[in-house]
C-alpha cells in the first residue's frame, strides 16, 4: 500500500509537471502583441468588400498549370465579405485559387496580417506568404529577396498545426529556415489572426496575437509582394484524403508600417 502510494503521488507530480509545461499553446510568450502596441500604423487594407475582388490590389496569381493541377479565376471568389480560395474539382482536373498583389503593392519592412479560416482536407494547404521577383536571380537574400512563408497549413499535420518558413537563392543552392511549428488550442476551427514582422535585424511569427518563433537568418532588404493561395500537392496521391470543394477564407488583410 505504501509503495502503490508512492507511485500514484509520483505519477500525480509528473502529470501535473507536464500540464503547466505544455500550455494550450507553444508561444515564445503568453504576452499578447497588438501592432498598434509595437509602434506601427496601417497603411495598407483589403476587406474583401463587394461581390469581385479587387483589381487594384490584387490579381488571380498564376493561372495555369501548378504541380497537379491549375491554378484558376473559377477558384476565386469574393463574397459575403470574404475572400474564398477553393479547391476543387472540375471534370478530371484540379483546380486550386490564387491571388497576389506583385502587379499593385511591394513594400519591405512592417507588420503583415490577415485574418482567416483554413481549409479542412489534407493534401491541399493554405497559405499566406511574401515573395520577391528576384529570387532566382542570386544568392544574397539582402539583394535578391526570399520567399517568406508567414503560415501554411497542413492538415496532415494534426489539428491546431501550422507551420512557418523562410527560402532564399532559389536553385541548386536553396536555402531554408523551417518548417517551424507553431501550435495554438482550436487553431484549426473558426477565424484566427495571422501576423508577421520583417524588419532590417529580424522576421518574427505571430498567431491571434502571440509570438511564436523569431529568426535573423535570410532577411530580405528589397521590396516583395504578398501571396495568399489555396496550394495543391505533387503527386496525385496526396489527394486522396482531400474532400472537395474545400476552401480557405480570408477577411481581410492589412500592412503597418512604424
């Protein structure tokens, strides 16, 4: 009785050790951050208003073939105020929504959010991200730019899973920082906020308000545009457990500046 009592109070410890170490989110902090908190001001809006997205900020991003699919007009929608990214199903072809503002805005440096819903399936993802034109160009990413990927969701992953991740000098000599993870309770139901710093000294990743990882490699001194995308996968298996027509919603994304 004695040694069973030794046990449950040490299996009582360690439970109780692991439920303060393993909070309901794995923030560098339990601080909330708010942009207008961190000095910055928005000088950049989209609230997806209206019945047709709008031309004058972004547009359909890269129509035509994309890995096992399309991209395609017929995958974007803007309605109820949202912006809707969907993929589906079109005869025996995949299609998959994207827009980007590369013809409209490019700025460097500021705070970037959007506030969205993610897609329910495995095999497609969505994605909020920023890229530069010259990527390809050069390995310096101070010169030539790097892809910032603010959040992609991979169902595959776990519920409440998101991850993050720079690259930079596309081609044979590809740099990467990532995937890292960032989970938060209830990520994967209803709307959350999704933010990201870039600085001159830094890229910082925020979800609803948090900080989850920070990194100083591969910082980008040149102006990029922003990428919001409904992703399909490489190979036609990874489809398998997708349902379709599925969707990723946004409503609404602003840019701050100091």
């Amino acid at each position: 009785m004695k040694k069973a009592s030794i046990l449950l109070i040490t299996f009582l410890m360690f439970t109780m050790g692991f439920a303060q170490t393993n909070p309901a989110n794995n923030a560098m902090s339990q601080r909330r951050y708010l942009p207008a908190g961190m000095g910055y001001h928005i000088v950049w809006v989209d609230q997806f208003k209206g019945n047709t997205l709008d031309t004058t900020k972004w547009n359909v991003r890269g129509v035509g073939p994309r890995r096992v699919g399309y991209n395609s007009a017929e995958a974007v929608k803007v309605e109820d105020g949202f912006l809707k990214l969907y993929a589906l199903k079109k005869g025996d072809s995949v299609l998959a929504g994207a827009v980007g503002t590369a013809r409209h805005f490019n700025t460097k440096y500021g705070y970037f959010e959007c506030r969205a819903q993610l897609q329910k399936s495995s095999g497609v993802w969505g994605a909020f991200w920023i890229q530069s034109s010259k990527i390809s160009q050069g390995e310096d990413p101070s010169t030539y730019g790097s892809e910032m990927d603010i959040f992609e969701y991979f169902a595959e992953m776990g519920n409440d899973t998101i991850t993050h991740a720079v690259h930079w000098a596309y081609g044979p000599n590809m740099h990467s920082v990532g995937p890292m993870k960032s989970y938060l309770k209830g990520l994967s139901q209803g709307f959350h906020i999704y933010g990201f710093e870039w600085t001159p000294e830094k890229y910082a990743f925020y979800i609803d308000g948090f900080k989850f990882h920070e990194m100083t490699q591969g910082i980008s001194n040149i102006e990029e545009y922003m990428i919001l995308s409904m992703e399909l996968p490489g190979k036609p298996e990874n489809l398998a457990r997708t349902v379709f027509p599925d969707v990723f919603i946004v409503d609404w994304v602003k840019v701050y500046k100091k």
